[in-house]
C-alpha cells in the first residue's frame, strides 16, 4: 500500500500539472485531529477547475493515481449521490469513488469556483493543498464541530422517546405475524435508530455536546460508559424471535437510562406514558413474559 506521502505528492502533482486544475483542498477524516490515523481512511480530495465537462467525458485523467478495482461516481444509481440527494448540477460539481489495488482509496470530485465559493458541499474539515490562482478561502484550521452532538429542544427530545415506543409496536406485529424482514428492518430504521439519537444526546449530556459520535456513530465505544456500551452491543439480534425479543427489552432499558439522564440534565420531564402505552401492548399481543421481569433480561 502508498504511504501518505506518496499519496499525496501523486494528488498535488496531478494538480500542478493539470491547466484546468485552479487549485486543491483536503477535506474529511485526514484534516481532523480528532480522528487516530490508520491505512483505511480515505483521501478526500476536491479539485477547484473552470469546468467540469472535460472532467466528466473523459476520464482518462484518474489513471494517474493508480489501477482502480472498483469505482462509484455521483450519478450511479444506488450510489452516494442517491443517497446525498446529489444527482444534478453536475455542470457545478461532480465526484468519484475510487478503490485502488493497493487498498488505498481515493474520492476526489471537481468543481467549478462559483461552487466552491457557495461552499454548500464544505465544511469546517478544510485544509488548503495547493493554490494555483489564490481562490481558496481563508479559513481557520481544521475542526469537527459542525459535526458535534447538538442539544435537543424537548419537542424533540419527546418525539424521540415516542417514535422509539410506537415503532417497536409495529415490530411486535411483524414478530406475531413471523414478518421477520418487516419486523427487522422496522427495528433497525426507527426504533433502534432513535435509542441512537438519545444515546448521542446521552454522550453529549456527558461533554457538554462538545465532541462528535463519527459517522453512523462509530465512536460510541469511544465516548459511552463500558457498562451501557456492552448493553449497547445486546441490543443487536440475531434472527432468532427469543434473541429479536431480548434485544428489544434491552433496547427499552437503554433508552429509558440515557432518556432519564438526558431529561434531568435540560430540565425536561420524560415522558413515562409512551413507555406505558408500549408495555400495555406488549400484554396484549402476548409478549408481557419478556417483560414482566423488567428491563435487562
């Protein structure tokens, strides 16, 4: 696998020798001091150019940075830019995913100065790499706070608590019913997501919402008590229903601790009902036994 170094000296040089090329900028986990270096984080490179057309039609440009065995750019259906909502103005901005045979990876797009001065797709993970034509911003150096835990107004906090107990209901009856890819994918896109979101707000009680949770909240390990963490790990099932019951008792332990801590460090109430209405439920669609020892089995 290249180094860094070798990286980087490819990037900037492939910069310096492109006229189209205006300028280069690193942007991601390698600009954040937050974040411990390994060999699997990305190169997140954008190229400031007059245009993007050449860029797209021709992509003969990329060989330089090394044989690619796998590659994903913006308008791939499925791909990121379905997911970002960035499939348009692709005359403004364009990007590729690029995985090399070393195992390094490379996502590097262009775009236009006007874009880059809109800064719509930049963030406070910005760190200069070249400046051919000084049209970069000043910024100050790099930091992750757009990206910290932010302090949840107590609507929300509350909607939270309830669409954590109304989803697990459907999960329930797709458990009754033996709909276990429903019941599953419910318990992951809703329920388990919000016990998430309260255990950000939970980290963030803990570090005055001064740090970041990471992507999809890899750094729970990091930031979570080790007691809750490995709660944390039980509420994962396997595709049994006995482990798929388990996993959602503890799941309401989970969210009912980190929801009580959250709601005394902002002065809010919790609100007891919605997990009322839930354990009621369960009584009635025969899953009390799971529950009637209370949370944590």
């Amino acid at each position: 696998m290249r180094t860094e170094n070798e990286m980087f000296h490819t990037i900037i040089n492939a910069a310096k020798s492109d006229d189209r090329v205006l300028a280069a900028y690193l942007k991601g986990s390698r600009t954040n001091p937050n974040v411990p270096k390994d060999i699997y984080q990305d190169y997140d490179i954008m190229y400031v150019v007059k245009e993007t057309e050449s860029f797209r039609k021709d992509l003969s440009w990329l060989d330089i940075f090394g044989r690619v065995i796998l590659k994903q750019e913006q308008d791939d259906d499925f791909g990121y830019g379905d997911r970002f909502g960035l499939r348009s103005h692709y005359e403004e901005t364009y990007s590729w995913l690029l995985l090399f045979e070393d195992g390094n990876r490379l996502d590097i797009g262009v775009e236009t100065v006007e874009a880059m001065r809109k800064g719509s797709h930049r963030n406070k993970l910005f760190l200069p790499l070249l400046d051919k034509t000084d049209c970069l911003p000043k910024l100050p150096p790099p930091t992750d706070e757009d990206f910290h835990v932010k302090k949840p107004a107590e609507r929300k906090f509350h909607g939270c608590c309830n669409e954590f107990f109304w989803s697990l209901c459907d999960v329930a009856k797709g458990i009754r019913r033996d709909e276990l890819p429903f019941a599953m994918t419910t318990y992951y896109t809703q329920a388990h997501h919000m016990l998430e979101v309260m255990m950000e707000w939970y980290i963030g009680s803990m570090t005055d919402y001064s740090v970041s949770c990471g992507k999809l909240n890899k750094y729970f390990k990091r930031y979570l008590p080790e007691e809750i963490y490995l709660q944390y790990l039980r509420t994962f099932p396997d595709s049994s229903y006995e482990s798929f019951w388990k996993a959602i008792n503890i799941s309401c332990r989970l969210l009912h601790d980190t929801a009580v801590v959250v709601a005394e460090s902002l002065s809010f109430t919790y609100p007891e009902d919605y997990e009322h209405g839930f354990l009621k439920y369960m009584e009635i669609v025969g899953a009390g036994e799971y529950f009637h020892a209370g949370y944590g089995i």
